[in-house]
C-alpha cells in the first residue's frame, strides 16, 4: 500500500537541511540526506518522515517524487509549496528561498534531522563520495541494469536486521496508518 506523499513535512525537512548547510546545497545531496532521514526515521520508529516512494538508481536510492522536484528535467509543481521555499535548481544546486515553517515536524524529527546532518555533513561538497558511502553501507540499495528499481519498505526493515514477524507488524502498522490518513482526508 502507498501512503500520500507529504509534501508540506518533506519541504520543511529539506528546508531545514538547506538551513543547516547555509542555504545551498547540491540536489543529490539533498535527495540522499532527506533518503536517510526517512531511513532512521522508519527503522527507528517505523513510519518515514516524508511518506515517499523510494527507488534503486544508478548513483542510489532515491525518493521519487523529491527528486521529481528536484531535478531540472522536471517540473510538475511549479506552483506547490515546495516551490515556494526551495528554488528550482540551478547547477546542479538548490538554495532556500525563504525559511520554513517547522510546524508539521515533531521535536523528534527535528533532532533526527539535525542527527542525519551531523553525521553527513563532511559529504556535503562531495556529492558523489557521499554516493559511494551510501553504495557499500545500505544493503538495501540494488545497482538496477538501467533506470530505476523499485525499493520496499521491507527491504529496508530487512537490511536493518528485522524479524520476519517485526516486518509484518510494521506493515499492518503502516496499513492502518494509510487507513486513519485515509479516513481524515474525506472528511
């Protein structure tokens, strides 16, 4: 089962990144950080922060519809709120329009994102060795022949050593989570 992208918490997890790194920073490195955040975040508490599809690509994983707004050869949320914080990349870069709300983040996310940061901050102007760091530490990642490769919550869970049994709990987890969200929405 799919969640519905966040986009409000993904934005204001990227901003506050992009905050973190200065303002600036290379859109791979964005995509690999906001991909670890919901890492630690689904490990740790079994829910991801940004509720994005992820995929095995040529230089990682990646979250799908981040790097769709991300990337320059796509643009199919000119007018959303990511837009109106983050600005369309240029070279290769993204640069904080104006600082985001941190409302929809819990404090523990917040630290996380301040945790997945730290760790990763020697990376930031290194782009493609942060990628090669992430190549031989995630078990899950797959090198796909060409394109991209889907990548389940479950490999994940599997990757970070969890039972079968913990496995199927997390996505009954996840299933009634979708069903709540669900349920909100046609409110």
């Amino acid at each position: 089962m799919r969640l519905p992208f966040n986009e409000v918490k993904t934005t204001q997890a990227a901003g506050r990144f992009l905050q973190l790194a200065g303002g600036r920073l290379n859109y791979m490195v964005l995509i690999k950080l906001l991909y670890m955040l919901d890492r630690t975040s689904f490990i740790k508490w079994h829910r991801p922060v940004t509720f994005d599809e992820y995929y095995s690509m040529k230089h990682g994983p990646v979250l799908s519809e981040v790097r769709d707004l991300l990337t320059e050869e796509h643009r199919p949320f000119e007018h959303s709120y990511w837009s109106a914080y983050i600005s369309a990349p240029s070279d290769y870069f993204v640069t904080l329009r104006s600082a985001t709300d941190t409302d929809a983040l819990s404090e523990a996310e917040e630290e996380l994102i301040q945790s997945v940061f730290t760790e990763y901050a020697p990376y930031l102007s290194k782009p493609f060795e942060l990628v090669e760091l992430l190549h031989r530490t995630l078990p899950e990642w797959k090198e796909p022949e060409s394109g991209r490769v889907p990548l389940p919550h479950r490999d994940i869970l599997e990757a970070a050593n969890k039972s079968p049994e913990e496995i199927a709990a997390i996505e009954e987890e996840l299933e009634n989570l979708g069903t709540d969200y669900r349920v909100l929405l046609a409110r």
